[in-house]
C-alpha cells in the first residue's frame, strides 16, 4: 500500500474521531521538540503561531505550473482555519511579537508569493466570504506589467516545446522531450538546476533554454495582478509585501544588487497601496537562499519580518527575520488538518530538519 494511501487513512480517521482535533488542542499545552532521531514532550513555547504559503488558486490540472491548489480545495483549507484556528492578519501578529502582547491559541496568518492574478479571481472571493486575512508578497516587476515570472517562461517552454531532444543544463546526456511527463520532469530538473546559478547567468540561460525550445505559440502564461486588484484587495483587508522586483535568488546577487531588488520592491507597493510595506518574504526561502547578510538588510531597509519556506511553527522569541512557512498538506481536510496539527504541536531543534 502506498505510504500517501496509507497517511490518507490515518488522516480520515484521525479526523472523523475527533483525534485531530485533540491533537490540536494538544498543541495549546504542549510541543513535541524533534531532533536527529529523538524527540521530547515538554511545555508548548511562549505564543506559537503558523504561517501558510500558498502560490495560486485555479483549476488548472496541468503538468507544468507552480504549487496550486483548485478553489474548491483552498476553501476546505480555510473553512478548517475558520472553525479550529485564530486567523490573524499577518503585520498584527508581528506587531505582538514587537511589544509584547500575547497572541491567542492557534494563531495562523496566509499567505501567498509572487503575485497571481488567480489569488484576486479565485482565493480572495473565498477570503472575503469566511472573513479570513491574507498577506500576498509580490514580486513588482510583474505586477501590472503584463510580463511574466523567469520560471513561468521555463515551464511554459517546455510544455509547448517543439524540441524532440536537448541536454539539460548541468547534464551531459539528452533529454527525449516526446512525452509531457517527460517534459514535465525535465522542466523541474532545470528550474533547480537554474536557482544554483548567480542571476546574470541565470538570466541568459532562461533565454536560452527557452529560444532552443522553440516553443508552439500556443496558450498563455499565467496572469499576474494589476494595481488595480491590488489596490481593491488592499481595501478588502488583505495587505502585501516585498518579494523583490525579479525574483532572483538573492544570496546569488551582490549584496548591493539585493538591496536594490528589496527597496525598490518596497518603495513601490507603498507608492501604489498608499501604506508601509513592513513585511517581505526571501524567493524561493530555502536555507541557501538567505543569510545573515540579507536579514540584516531586510531590518536595515526597515522590514519589521522577512519569511522564509522552512516548513514548521514559529514562537515568540525566535529570529522574526528567518520565520518559518507551512505548505498545506493533501487536499482533503482531514491530511490538511492533521498536517497543521503535526506543525503546531512540533517544534524542530536548530538544523535538525
């Protein structure tokens, strides 16, 4: 039986007992502390909290598109927080973590990157009607523009790629692109391959690449928000941060290029929205992908929090410039529900995970 067959059952059952939710109010006491191979019950950390990454809502069931989730699974998702967490604006649970304030049980904030047109048509409808918060990072060189994101010009290379064959950068033998699961997975092979290489160079290849795709103008890339929905979304509750201007690995830039990327995605969200742009969230926010070096110039910049996409919770007193960000888990309520629970209940000692 398949391991996600069998997490399924177990998240089910869990579910429809009531041991899920135990578990939940498990966590409003007590934290399970992980390490290499061991693990201990103690005492829960002073005000814990989840923060949930999301990158787009449609329908689209293709192969060769970013993290999504259908609408009808990201309302699942929030109507489960509606009823089992305390969903709070993003900012206000930073402000708390600042002064000192206590935040309540099960505080969670959402969240999404890079800045979507589908988080406005598709998950900000959902939002409004469950009176749920929302923080969206954008990456502002998209917004607006009608241009789109490196890796989405990637993707949709290789899905309309009229290319039988090509060596896939950092490999030595040719891929057969004949078959879309094998474009697919050769598409994923050289987004990883180009987050290794500094900016510039990764700039060129993505040209590259996509000119020897030589893809069928067929389809469209998918579509970012415009000011204006930001503006309308800002007005309904929702707020945004930084998320650079390109989308550039930041740790493969000059720390000068950074900093231009971070203030100039900054200064114009505030220009646009009309309000200070306290949060951001480092691309792509894995541990390569940030240093002290940037966290440091997030605060210089006067960022009050920077995110990253090390899965798990967070507490009072931990470094609010290297926060951590939950994936949901599954597209059932039940693996969802159990996977935030497992989060909220958990706490990883330092460089264990």
């Amino acid at each position: 039986m398949k391991r996600s067959t069998v997490r399924r059952w177990i998240a089910d059952v869990g579910y429809r007992t009531g041991a899920t939710q135990a578990l939940i109010r498990a966590g409003d006491r007590w934290r399970v502390l992980r390490g290499a191979g061991t693990f201990s019950v103690g005492p829960q950390r002073r005000d814990p909290f989840l923060v949930l990454i999301y990158h787009r809502v449609n329908r689209d069931t293709g192969l060769f598109a970013i993290e999504r989730s259908t609408p009808e699974t990201f309302r699942g998702h929030m109507t489960h927080i509606a009823r089992h967490f305390h969903a709070m604006p993003l900012e206000e649970i930073v402000r708390r973590l600042a002064s000192d304030e206590v935040l309540p049980p099960r505080s969670i904030a959402i969240t999404f990157d890079d800045g979507y047109e589908d988080n406005y048509t598709d998950a900000y409808p959902i939002l409004r009607q469950l009176g749920l918060p929302a923080t969206v990072f954008l990456t502002t060189g998209v917004i607006g523009t009608g241009a789109s994101l490196w890796f989405d010009q990637v993707l949709h290379a290789f899905e309309h790629a009229r290319r039988d064959r090509m060596t896939l950068p950092g490999e030595k033998d040719t891929t057969d692109l004949r078959q879309a699961p094998a474009r697919a997975a050769a598409a994923f092979r050289t987004l990883q391959a180009l987050m290794r290489l500094p900016d510039a160079t990764r700039l060129t290849t993505v040209d590259r690449i996509v000119s020897e795709l030589d893809p069928a103008k067929a389809g469209r890339l998918p579509a970012m928000l415009d000011w204006d929905q930001v503006r309308t979304m800002a007005s309904g509750g929702m707020s945004f941060g930084a998320h650079t201007v390109t989308h550039p690995i930041l740790t493969r830039l000059p720390l000068e290029e950074a900093e231009r990327e971070l203030r100039a995605s900054k200064q114009v969200i505030e220009q646009e929205t009309d309000r200070p742009t306290t949060l951001m969230a480092y691309p792509v926010g894995r541990r390569p992908d940030y240093s002290p070096e940037l966290t440091a110039l997030a605060a210089r910049l006067g960022f009050q929090a920077a995110f990253t996409t090390e899965p798990g919770a967070n507490a009072r007193g931990d470094d609010r410039f290297l926060l951590r960000r939950v994936k949901p888990l599954g597209s059932d309520v039940p693996t969802f529900a159990l996977g935030l629970a497992g989060h909220y209940l958990t706490e990883w000692k330092a460089g264990s995970q």
